[in-house]
C-alpha cells in the first residue's frame, strides 16, 4: 500500500507526506468501528433486558405456585418443603389405594368409552362401578388391556349387558 505524496514545490523530487488525508480516513474507520460496536451493545444490553423481565415473571409465577400450594407463609426453602409433603402423601399412598391412580389406569385403555359410576376403596382392595359404550366384545378387549397395567390388578366383579353398552362391577388391588 502507498501512502499519497506530493511533490516539494522546490522540484528536488522529494515525495511530501499528506497526514490529512490518512486521519480522515482514520477518523471515519474509528467512527465505523463505534458504531457498529455500539449496535453490538445495544443488542446485547436489549437481550439481557428482555431475558431478565422473563425471569422476573417465571420467578412471580413460581412463587404464586408455591403460595398457592403452601399457603401465605411459604417459608426460607419452599421446594423442600413441597418435597415434604410429596413425601407425606406418598406414605399415605403406600397404606391404600390411590384414587386417581385407579382412574388413570381405567382410562388409559378406553379413553371416552368408560363412564366411573363409583369408586369404593378400602385399604388395599376396592370396587369400581361403571358403564362400558360399546358391545361385550369390546368390554373383554378392555378388560384384557386393563389386565396389562403394572401397578393395579383389575377383576370382573359383575357385568350385565345393557343396551348399546356393558354396566360392570371390577374389584381393584394392587399388583
């Protein structure tokens, strides 16, 4: 690269450095550079504004969570103490049945075709009454589906056949 010269009016042929013309172009570079670096911070700094409202309403809508669940006073460390009662209620859990375990696995096999008229659990064994849409054939594939899950052992307690669908009594326990 050249830098521009000029030649000395005195005619001795000796080039003349024009510094002007080399910081303009300095100065517009600079000024470029700065520009585009402040576009950068700027982008950044809306980043991490937008980032911390976010976390700033997940933080509101953890702790509405947490006195929803717990109460006014959620204490120093709410987690664990929602780690406690998930602990107690599993106990409890442990001693009988679980009613809406018992509902989930008799749905999960038939969706909208079961109606639960009933559920009566004691302890570890209970009864279920419902309504089955569909023929007899399709209340046996049910009750076979049923006989797959692990956690409940489903049996026919009584089933009558009724018009466009099976009225059925289960005794329910667990596996």
């Amino acid at each position: 690269m050249t830098t521009p010269t000029k030649q000395s009016s005195a005619g001795n042929g000796a080039p003349e450095f024009r510094s002007g013309k080399a910081s303009r172009r300095f100065v517009r570079n600079l000024v470029w550079v700065l520009v585009i670096g402040g576009l950068f911070l700027g982008g950044q700094g809306v980043r991490y504004y937008l980032n911390y409202l976010q976390l700033k309403t997940i933080r509101a809508q953890t702790e509405k969570l947490y006195h929803s669940v717990l109460g006014p006073d959620i204490g120093g460390s709410p987690f664990g103490r929602l780690q406690f009662e998930h602990g107690k209620l599993m106990a409890t859990r442990r001693i009988g049945l679980d009613p809406l375990g018992v509902l989930a696995a008799l749905s999960k096999p038939a969706g909208e075709r079961v109606r639960v008229d009933g559920v009566g659990l004691t302890g570890t064994s209970g009864r279920v009454r419902g309504y089955f849409s569909g023929d007899e054939a399709g209340f046996t594939q049910y009750m076979e589906k049923l006989s797959d899950d692990d956690r409940y052992l489903f049996s026919v307690y009584k089933a009558d056949e009724l018009g466009g669908g099976v009225s059925f009594s289960l005794n329910v326990e667990p596996k």
